[in-house]
C-alpha cells in the first residue's frame, strides 16, 4: 500500500498502546478497590495491553492490521456457508457510513427455529471458533477486498443447572460440560457469581474513521447493523425488509437500539472513552438487554424503558490470546462500565471451595422471580477457565410453562392441521393435549432438576390451570366469532410470547393462586446422605447418621454419583483410570471399607459389560447413571466418553 493510499484510509490508524486518556481513566478505577478485587482488575488490564501489543504493532494502518488474517477470515465465512448446520445472513450496509464497507455477514450456528445446543456439543469447530455473535466484513478498499471481524461475542457455554435439555439429549451432561470448559473446572482458583439477567443479547463494538468520528455495530447475537444514529437504524431495518420479509429484524431493532441510545445518553467526555476504549482494543461489549415489550420470565414492570446490563467483553480475534479463550478477566470491565454510567451485572468474586460452590448452587436454585446466575471459573493467574449458567428452580418451570402455552395458543389459533395430522384440532382436542404435554414436560424436569414429586406436581397443576385460565378468558374457548374476536385471539398469542410475565402476573392475580412454591429436591434416605470425593484416594458419602468412607481407588477420585435412586450402589472414577461401583450396607456403616467392591476395571479394560469395549487411560473426571440405574457414562482426560452397561439386578441380588 503507497503512502498516498494510506492517507486515504476510511480507518483511523491502530495503536499499539491504549491512549492516555483511556489510561487516565482506568488508573482512577484502582483507589479504594479491596487487594482480591484490585489484582483481578490488573489480570484484565495486562491481558488487554498484551493483546493490543501483540495486535496492532508494526502496524501503520487499519489496512496492514487487517491485511494479516483477511484470507483466515475469508475462509471462516466459507466454510461457514458450506456447513448445513450453520447459517451465514448477508446484510447490506447503509451507504456513506465507511466507504468501500458495503456488506457484512452474520454467521448463526443451528438452522433457523432450532436451537444450537446439539451442534455446539457436537462440533469442536464451532465451540472454539463460532460464538454467539459472529459478524464478518467484506470491505473493498482500491482494488483489494478484505475481511475482518466487526462483532466476536461470548463462546457459547452451558451449565448444569441450564433447562436440562444437554443432559437429555446425551444422557450425560456433566460429561459434556467439560467441552465447554479450556481445563478442568477443579483447577479453578476463584469463582466470579454474576446475576443472569433476563433479557434480550445484545453486541456493541466501535469502529473509527479517519476523520475521527464513531461507527458503531449493534445487534443482538445473531442480527447486526452499522450505525450512527437512531435514523440509521431504522433505515438499515427498512431495507432489510425488502430482501428479507420475515420478522426475524425485529428483536434486533430493539436491542441495536436500546444500546445506542444508552450511548448516546451518557456525557460527551465518557461517550468518547467508552467509544475510544471499544476502537483501540477491538473489542466486543456484550450486554443483556431488558425490554419491557419483549419479556420471558421475569417481570419488568419496574423498567419505563429498554435497559442495556454489560456483562463481558470478548476480544476480536481468530487466534485467542492465551488466557482470553473464554473472555477477558470481567472485574475491570464491570467497575470500567460502572463509573462511565452503564448499569452492569450485580458480581461477586470468592475463593473456589467445591462445598461452598455446592451450597451457592443449592442457593441460587431456589431463587424466586430470579433466572438464576452466571458463574466464571478462574485459575491460579486469574484466567477465566469456563462459565456456567445455573438457572432457578421457578425459573426454569415457568418457562416451560410458557413454551406449552405459546404451543397451546398457535394449535387452537390455527386453522391448518399441525404436522402429523391430517386436520386441525378441535379446542377440546386442543386444551387436552397440551394439559397433557405439560404434564410429560414437568415429569422430566422433576428428573433433570431433581426436584421431588410434590414441587413439580405443584408447578404442572399451575401451568395446567393457566391453560385453561388462557382457554376460558382470553381464547374464546377456541370458538372465535367474528375479526373483533380473532383478533383478540391473535392478539393473547402475541401477549403469551412477548409479554408472558405480564399475562402470568393477571392469572395469578384473578385465579388467586400463587407461584412462590417450595422447592424441595429429591429425598436421599436420612441414613444415606450425598456422595462425596475429596483430594484422596477415598470417596464416601455425607450428611447421613454415619458418614462412610470407601477405600479402593490408588490415586484420587475425582467424581461420584449414585447408580440407582434408592441409593444401593455409588459410583466413583479416579485418576488411577478405574470406576469402582460400591454396594452400600447400611448395616454395616461403620466400616471403612465397602463390603465388596462389584465391579472395576483390571489394567484399562472393564470385565463386566454387555459387550467387548476399551477402557479409559487416564484419569476420569464425569459419571453420569442412566434413569433406569443399568448403565454408567464416562468422561476421561484420554478424550473419550464410554458407556457402561450392567445388569443391575445381578449385582443387588448377589
């Protein structure tokens, strides 16, 4: 590129170092921080001036910058677009924004009403390289046309606690979580709770132009636009329209711009820090945005407007920078949002103790009116290792109650057969079915929850109720007459979708009942307790009369579990590459040694199975049992996961 050219750039110059006033004003951050909280904001800033060395040095112009990885990027929209299970949207960009920059694109992971769960958990690929929030430009400047990243959100991550869908799907979800995670979740030094805000995702990013002015990219995770303007946004909506004439514009109009007029809304001086800060990292600011006319769960009658929470920053980059594979260390960020005025999520940082965490967990499950929490593992350098979500008990039930009424409403609405069917349902049809399908749903989140009978046969009466509540007052018992009344219907659907806290809150109030139901859980037999492991050779179980000690294992055992729901047979893995399943006699509680050890593998191969398999070779981090108690999935550092299968019975009765 000639001298000349470069002074032509649509792009301000990169920097190797943030600028002075970007520096001023986190330096002002540290007084009056505690010693925990002050050393994991510097971890965030060493990481964040050690990726903008490494990124932008030696480079004179955002085009040498780009230069550098515009074929990987290139690449990574084409395989994109090759792949059945990922979506690439080409969108437009409005004219006169940076010139040359006239098409961006959005990479989804899933096909379109469908969830990314199962590619996720399938694909290394995609966790690794495919956020959620992925926008590529393809920019043409003079005779060459780059590519580079404008928006790289959160890597997806996924917890025990989510709806239970990942451990339905593989039957064994604690296997599958550690995926998710860049090492073990036991080598976590701290833990980083922040509150799981109920909203809308939304992106911010920065660009600048060379004559100094901001362009900003604004979206929801997988819908994105450029922008300066509230106008712009809505001009980028209306030609959207035109290719596209589904409605899938929508949510994102709303976040783009409930993000921008928050921008916009603070003072001009820290408007231009957070624009500065954004441009000189290349940064990506992920928020959950709460929208009073858009809600899931939570009640939001306390908002008079679309709030933008922050909840991290992830860096814009193909090669992660080592200890930002997950995001940048969050503490600097939440107290660097804070002071320029942006509402950031409530957070915590704390020593990892397994125990602890454990009654945190118990804790945040019983939340009420609360989704639940975020957790970010942290190792000893204060890299963030993994994330979960754990979600509420009330929660995760009311939201299930939602997608059967949101079914419920379209069936009785619909005046074409659903799939499967030869001719629509009759209301009565209608209202039965979905009674009945609420009815299956809370069966399985009695079991992925492990909540007792008596909780979830609480939450289902209630959702079975409200369907009928939806049925007798608001959907004309399915019977319509007249536009005046259909549109009511349609209207009820809409609210059940958009706006189901609100419905929720009217039922409750006119049928006079309440949610705030008690969560119990599964009921362990007094005499048994919970399994336990600890940094030893033994495993065990606690909070019985009697806690017991099982011996057997020659290197730590690293996870237990009970096989059966009577609580007969516990199983253990370990470092030393074995699963032990231990027969408990209560009669013999004071032992220290289990009466017989009933099965382990010799060398690396299991000598009880259904059929020939290899064993694992090194240590075993998960175990998961089947619902029936007959077979045992594993999770090994050798990289493999393995089914296990018995006959129960056989082994009880011996």
């Amino acid at each position: 590129m000639t001298v000349e050219s470069a002074l032509l750039s649509a792009f301000a110059p990169p920097s190797a170092r943030l600028s002075d006033k970007v520096r001023n004003f986190l330096d002002e951050l540290e007084p009056l921080q505690d010693a925990n909280r002050l050393m994991h904001m510097r971890t965030g800033r060493r990481q964040l001036e050690t990726f903008l060395k490494k990124q932008h040095e030696g480079s004179a112009t955002f085009e040498q910058e780009i230069e550098r990885d515009s074929l990987q990027w290139k690449e990574h929209v084409d395989k994109a677009r090759q792949d059945k299970d990922i979506r690439v949207q080409d969108r437009q960009v409005l004219p006169g924004l940076l010139p040359g920059l006239k098409l961006m694109h959005d990479i989804k992971v899933g096909r379109p009403g469908k969830p990314d769960d199962a590619v996720y958990l399938k694909s290394a690929y995609a966790r690794q390289w495919l956020p959620r929030g992925n926008c590529i430009a393809e920019w043409q400047a003079e005779d060459t046309t780059y590519f580079f990243p404008l928006v790289r959100g959160y890597r997806k991550f996924t917890g025990q606690e989510d709806d239970g869908e990942l451990k339905q799907q593989t039957k064994s979800g604690e296997i599958e979580l550690s995926k998710f995670f860049i090492n073990p979740q036991t080598q976590s030094k701290w833990v980083i709770s922040t509150s799981k805000e109920n909203g809308e995702a939304g992106h911010l990013a920065v660009l600048k132009r060379s004559d100094g002015e901001f362009v900003y990219v604004l979206g929801s995770k997988n819908t994105h636009v450029l922008a300066r303007t509230i106008n712009d946004i809505e001009r980028a909506t209306e030609n959207q329209k035109k290719t596209d004439v589904s409605d899938t514009f929508f949510a994102p109009t709303i976040v783009a711009a409930a993000i921008l007029r928050m921008v916009i809304g603070l003072s001009s001086h820290n408007r231009n820090v957070l624009c500065e800060f954004l441009w000189q990292t290349r940064a990506t600011a992920s928020f959950e945005v709460l929208c009073p006319s858009h809600q899931h769960v939570q009640l939001l009658d306390y908002l008079s407007e679309d709030t933008p929470v922050f909840y991290g920053l992830s860096l814009m980059t193909f090669d992660c920078l080592e200890g930002t594979e997950i995001c940048v260390s969050p503490v600097l960020l939440y107290e660097f949002m804070r002071k320029l005025g942006i509402r950031t999520v409530t957070y915590k940082v704390v020593e990892f103790n397994a125990d602890a965490f454990e009654a945190t967990l118990e804790l945040s499950k019983g939340a009420y009116q609360h989704e639940g929490d975020v957790y970010l593992f942290l190792d000893e350098a204060g890299t963030v290792i993994g994330m979960q979500k754990h979600k509420s008990v009330w929660y995760v039930c009311l939201r299930a109650i939602r997608e059967k009424a949101k079914t419920f409403c379209r069936a009785l609405n619909s005046r074409k057969p659903l799939k499967g069917r030869s001719k629509p349902m009759s209301p009565k049809e209608a209202l039965d079915t979905a009674k009945e399908s609420m009815q299956k749903r809370f069966q399985a989140i009695a079991r992925f929850v492990r909540i007792s009978d008596e909780t979830s046969n609480a939450f289902k009466a209630l959702g079975q109720q409200f369907i009928e509540y939806l049925f007798e007052n608001e959907l004309f018992r399915g019977v319509a007459t007249g536009k005046e009344e259909e549109q009511k219907c349609k209207q009820a659907a809409k609210d059940v979708a958009y706006r189901f806290p609100v419905v929720w809150k009217r039922f409750l109030q006119e049928a006079g009942v309440n949610d705030a139901i008690s969560i119990k859980h599964l009921d362990l037999p007094s005499t048994i307790g919970y399994p336990t492991c600890a940094k030893s050779t033994k495993c065990g179980i606690s909070g019985g009369v009697e806690p017991l000690s099982f011996k057997g294992h020659s290197q730590n055992v690293k996870f237990v579990t009970f096989v059966v729901t009577d609580n007969e047979l516990l199983a253990s893995g370990s470092s030393d590459a074995t699963i032990k399943l231990w027969l408990i006699e209560l009669l013999d509680a004071q032992q220290e040694s289990c009466k017989k050890a009933v099965y382990k593998t010799a060398g690396t191969v299991c000598r009880q199975w259904t059929q020939t398999m290899l064993g694992h070779s090194s240590k075993i981090w998960y175990l998961a049992a089947s619902a029936s108690g007959e077979s045992l999935n594993s999770g090994s550092d050798d990289g493999t996961t393995k089914s296990w299968t018995f006959e129960l019975n056989d082994i009880l009765n011996d």
